[in-house]
C-alpha cells in the first residue's frame, strides 16, 4: 500500500464544520451505539464530512469528527489514512475512479486511460476548470459490464472512448447523463435482449407444474415400496403366528443316559463302586500276581530255533545267539 499523507497546509482549509442537516444526521448515527461507544461511528462521520467537503477530507475535518466522538486526533487519522476511500487531498467537482484491472483491460480500458491522460492529465491531478480529476483503482466489481469507471457515487459501464468522452462533456456542461451502461443493454443483461431461456413455458408455470409432478410421483413410488413392505412383513408375522413350531426332544428321546455310574451313585448314596464290581476286580489282580507268564493263557510262546542275548556294556538291544557257540 502506498503512504497516504494529508494535502499540503496551502489548501487546508482553517476550520470545518457540519451543516445544521448533517449535524442532525450524525447526532441520528451516534445514537445508535452505546454510551462510551461513540467511536462506532467514526467511518460514516468521515464519509459524511467528506461528501461535505467537495468530495475531499481535510485535516479540520478529522479534528472535528474526533471532538465530537470524543477520540484522539491520531485515531481518527490512523482511520482515515488507512482506508483508500477517504480522499485526503482535493478532487475535481467530477471525481473519475476508473478500473485498471483484467478484465477492463481486455475490454478497453487503456483507451479510456488515454482519454483522461488527454482530457485532464495525470492522476490525482485536477482540471483547470475544476471539474475533473481522476485515479486508476482496482476492480470495482462491474466486470460484466467492462470497460466501466466510478464517478463520485455512480457507475458507468460498457463504455468506448467515444461514449467516454461524450460522458465527459455532457457533464463538463451541467447536462443530465444517464447512469449505468452507455451502450443500450439494460444493467448486464445481453445486448440485443436475452437470447437463452426464451421458451414461454419457462414463464406460464407449467414447467414448475411439471417439476412438482415429478416429484410427486417419486413421492408416491417411494410410499407405495414402503407400503408393500409393510404389508409382506405383516403376512409373514401372521403366517409365523399359526404355523407349529417343532418340539424340542424331551429326556427321553434325546439319548440314553448312563444311569450306574460313580456320580450317579454316590447321589442316590451307594458306594461309588458296586460289591460286585470289586470282587471282580479283586479276583483279575489275583490270578494274574499268582499265576506263572508261562502258564497264563495268553502268555507269549517261546521259539525255541533262535534266543537272544543282551549286551550289558552296550546297552544294545538283544541279538540272537549264536547256537553253535553254546555247544
């Protein structure tokens, strides 16, 4: 950003002062915030000043804008040098802002820059007859509208460096101009009237009426799916409701139980093993303790062709003699 500095003392001027409308006016602004809020006011104080004041803001005006909002000197000039729109040094009676950004370029705005180099020479700098200065600034937000340029409060827009300089004349000579753009189109509508979305039906309602159809009948599909679910969801429940279901297997058909064992017993209070089953057990231990291995029935027989014989040192397992050694 660049300084901004108050213009030279020669053309300060020694005292400001708001009209008796203005003074109404601001004493209405400052109403309207909270007592010891004052300084709410300051930016439509300036702007009202500076509307005053041939569309420019001297340094008696910030003073007096900050006695009567009770701030500083040095606040309400940080305020006033910060913001671009607060003119700090005089402009012409027709005080021209004209975009310099793309989208003017491309359309012309170099032309329009040359008519003012032409007409009243270099920024900042104001006619001699006082009614013109101007100032290139950023994009003023008419893009559809380019080449355009802001004087004092008002657009003018789709210019040409001959419709430009009619402007300039037309106001140089106190005639009424017509604001907007200067080519015949209303605001950014095409020139020539529109030429898209021309279809009456696009106008009479029916289109709508046929957009709210088609969501109607989504809406009735939607209703009917879930109203058939319902329904199916219902017969089966009352399907589910009549038909038996199977019987689980009682005690007796799920299988045996073993009736005759040691838990069994020790709960109806037997001894856990049957006399019977001891005897039995008693006398397998006796005959096999007593009874020779040769004698027992099931006892291995030996082969008499071929014995064997271990080797105690070697832990070896047990290889057949050799019969011819034993004689």
């Amino acid at each position: 950003m660049s300084v901004r500095r108050l213009a030279a003392e020669t053309v300060q001027p020694a005292n400001f002062a708001f009209t008796p409308e203005n003074l109404s006016w601001a004493q209405g602004i400052i109403a309207k915030y909270p007592e010891g809020r004052q300084a709410s006011a300051v930016i439509p104080l300036l702007w009202r000043a500076q509307e005053q004041h041939d569309y420019w803001l001297p340094k008696a005006a910030i003073e007096y804008v900050g006695q009567m909002l009770g701030m500083p000197y040095i606040r309400v000039l940080e305020v006033a040098t910060f913001y671009t729109m607060f003119n700090l040094e005089p402009v012409g009676k027709h005080f021209i802002q004209l975009c310099g950004t793309t989208p003017c370029r491309l359309r012309g705005a170099e032309d329009l820059i040359k008519v003012c180099h032409d007409r009243i020479g270099d920024q900042r700098h104001v006619s001699a007859d006082g009614n013109f200065s101007w100032l290139e600034v950023e994009c003023l937000g008419a893009c559809c509208n380019a080449p355009m340029v802001q004087i004092n409060n008002d657009f003018y827009e789709d210019l040409t460096a001959e419709s430009f300089n009619a402007l300039l004349d037309d106001l140089a000579a106190g005639r009424p101009v017509k604001k907007g753009p200067q080519n015949g189109r209303v605001s950014s509508e095409p020139l020539g009237g529109p030429n898209t979305l021309t279809d009456p039906s696009l106008f009479d309602g029916s289109v709508v009426g046929a957009w709210r159809k088609r969501f109607e009948e989504e809406d009735a599909k939607v209703k009917a799916a879930a109203a058939e679910k319902e329904a199916a969801d219902r017969a089966q429940a009352a399907q589910a409701a009549v038909t038996p279901k199977p019987a689980k297997p009682s005690d007796d058909t799920a299988g045996t139980k073993a009736t005759d064992t040691p838990a069994h017993r020790v709960a109806e209070g037997k001894p856990a093993v049957s006399p019977a089953d001891q005897a039995k057990a008693a006398d397998a231990s006796n005959a096999s303790s007593d009874e020779p291995l040769s004698k027992r029935p099931d006892a291995p027989t030996q082969d008499r062709a071929s014995s064997y014989a271990a080797n105690p040192n070697q832990g070896e397992v047990a290889k057949p003699a050799d019969d011819k050694a034993k004689g």
